[in-house]
C-alpha cells in the first residue's frame, strides 16, 4: 500500500473515533513541511491544529526524498479531523520532505582509498569505483560516517571489491561496490594561472595524483624544472606542462642595447650592440654594432650582457 494511502485511511480512522467536540476553527495549510523524524502527524501538514498537531497519520518519506499531499489528500485528512481547511488556488496541495544528513560521494570514494591503501602500505594508490556512487542519504540526527568491510583485493588483476556501510557505529544502509586499483604519481602543475613573462617559483607549484598508465611520455615530472622559468604563453593552473611552454626568462629582449663583453685571451674589453632577437642565458643571439653596422653572435651570459669570443679585430 502507497505511503500517501496509508495516512488517508489512517486520519478517515481516526475521523470515525472522534466525538462531537470537534474542532470549530479552519486550520491553515503549510506552506512548506520538512520533518525530521520517521513520522508525520497533523502539525507537519496544518498549522492551527491544537490537540491533533501530534497526531499520527503515517510515515515520512525515505531521507532526502519527497512526498506529496494532493488537494483531495488534504480534504480528506482536513475532514477527518474537523479543521475546516478550504483549498485556494495557490494552497491546493503540500511536498513533505525528510530533511537528511546526506553522506557525498566523495566521503564514500576517499574512505575506500584509504582501505585500500591501508591493505597496501608503502604504494601511493588510487582507485575507479566500476559504477558512479549515488550519495547516501541518512536520518537527520544519524552521524555521517562510513565504514569498509570485506575488502577483497585481486593484486594480479589490481580489482577490489568491498563493503560500504553508513553510518559507521550503526549501520542502516549497505551497499556492495567494486573496482579497479591504479597506481599514482605526483605531477607539478601551477596552483594559479601564470602570463608570459611571470617567473615561477616554488610558491606557485603544487602537486595533483594522476594515474601513472594515463600520465602523458612528454609532461614535466621534476617540479625543480619548472622553478625560474616563464611560460612561453599564458598557462592555466592544475594542469600538466610540457617542456615546450616554459622557457628560461629573456635576459636580451630584441631591439635591446645591450653590453658586449669581448675576450680575447686575457683581454677583456666591453662595448655596445643592439640585439636582433630574443634569448634567455646561455643561448647565442645575433647582434649588430651600432657604429659600424657590422653583425656578430654571441652568447647571453647576464641581463643584457653578452659574451664574446674575439676572432677578429673587424667589430
């Protein structure tokens, strides 16, 4: 029998048992009911309803779900109980909710990480539940805890299977899951988004797990690379890099003046040069003096400083 059947029949029972001092007031509709309890009784449905507000008419809904008391639903319970509620257009029917403490998907997938894990210490492991975990939602005064049991674990095949029970103390629901083991790896990535020209620092690295069977041949793994560099362009944040987009910072911007230092064996004699492209330290970049127009090369040793070997007296 539906849940809504049952309190009709109920309150009509108890209509028939009621004397004839009877209410002699018009009780008002909720405009919105949320119960806690495993019950709803006359208060949860009208207000204004004196002696009958404890009244039982039956069961609540199951926790975090909904039910709802049509017109006639509301007619029949208002005329069991003599309230003499009359329905309007905008008071016709009333959704009862079971409030719920709700238990989230991602507290059921983190407590059987963890067992896993416990069952296999010294491995950093993740795990892919087979089917989506539905939230478990628990009687409101109910802890939101879960427990793991009957943890099986297939090492050649990397599969579990287990045992989910809420709430941990005092279970009131159970439900069977299984799924694949993965081993993880930590992979830098930037905690916000970075411009070109920003240099990175450690402060702006962290690290995210990612299942090492899925982690690309050509991502930075050693964060200590990523320290000092700027991206080649704008890079978002939690995500994996490539060594193509990072570079180590310009030292010489194309266009720049910049100080030419010439060594030639113990000599050391400086002038200035314009350079004609960009380059961070160590790259070779070309040059052109400035007086005499002549292009050179030479190697970024600083900011705006290049080095050079002199070959020729011709500069």
């Amino acid at each position: 029998m539906k849940r809504i059947e049952k309190i009709i029949m109920t309150a009509a029972a108890f209509g028939v048992l009621m004397c004839a001092s009877t209410l002699a007031f018009a009780a008002n509709l909720k405009s919105a009911s949320a119960v806690t309890e495993d019950i709803i009784t006359v208060g949860d449905v009208f207000d204004g309803t004196g002696e009958y507000a404890d009244r039982y008419l039956g069961p609540a809904p199951a926790p975090g779900r909904t039910m709802t008391l049509s017109q006639n639903d509301l007619y029949r319970i208002s005329n069991a109980f003599d309230l003499g509620w009359q329905a309007t257009a905008t008071e016709n029917h009333l959704v009862i909710r079971r409030i719920a403490n709700t238990l989230s998907q991602d507290t059921i997938a983190d407590a059987l990480k963890q067992a896993v894990r416990k069952k296999m210490p010294g491995q950093k492991l993740g795990i892919d539940i087979d089917s989506r975990i539905k939230n478990i939602n628990l009687p409101a005064d109910t802890a939101k805890t879960v427990s793991v049991s009957n943890l099986e674990i297939d090492a050649q095949r990397n599969r579990f299977t287990a045992k989910i029970s809420a709430p941990a103390d005092a279970p009131v629901v159970h439900r069977q899951v299984s799924g694949r083991i993965s081993i993880m790896t930590d992979v830098p990535v930037l905690t916000s988004a970075l411009r070109e020209g920003d240099i990175i620092s450690s402060n702006d690295i962290t690290t995210i797990e990612m299942d090492a069977r899925k982690v690309p041949a050509n991502i930075v793994l050693d964060a200590q690379k990523l320290v000092g560099q700027t991206p080649r362009r704008g890079l978002a944040a939690m995500r994996p890099l490539t060594p193509s987009e990072i570079m180590a910072p310009l030292s010489v911007k194309k266009g720049d003046l910049v100080t030419v230092i010439l060594k030639n064996g113990a000599l050391n004699l400086t002038m200035q040069a314009k350079a004609l492209q960009n380059g961070a330290d160590g790259e070779v970049v070309r040059l052109i003096n400035t007086e005499s127009n002549r292009m050179l090369e030479g190697t970024i040793t600083g900011p705006q400083t290049v080095t050079m070997t002199l070959t020729s007296a011709k500069l």
